[in-house]
C-alpha cells in the first residue's frame, strides 16, 4: 500500500474535524475501498451519541495523478 495512503488514514483522527471535513475525508476513503462494512456499535438515545465503525479494506493502487 502506498506512503500516501497510510498517511491519509492517520489524517482522520487528526482534528478537530467539521461534520464536513471528516466527510469529505472518510468519504474518499471509502470510494478507494474494494470492500467496506459500517456497524453501529452503540446509541446514547439521551445524548444522541452514537459510535459508528468502519472496516474496509483499501485499493492498493494508487489513483491516477497522485
């Protein structure tokens, strides 16, 4: 897997992150994925917290142009 991309997944947890910037980077994420599969893992219906998580498993090439 390239550099890249390894460094795009830690890019995630840095922040703090708009609603849209974390988006924006989960959703390229997974548009370079070959699988993906979201679980929602718990919900707090008294603060409206709720834990969702994702395992995919990215292409290994690297996008035309990077």
């Amino acid at each position: 897997m390239p550099q890249s991309r390894l460094q795009e997944m830690h890019a995630v947890e840095s922040g703090p992150n708009s609603p849209g910037s974390l988006r924006s980077k989960l959703g390229e994420m997974i548009l370079r994925s070959t699988v993906c599969r979201a679980k929602v893992e718990a919900i707090n219906p008294d603060t409206g917290e709720y834990r969702v998580v994702l395992q995919v498993t990215l292409d290994r090439e690297e996008p035309p142009g990077k």
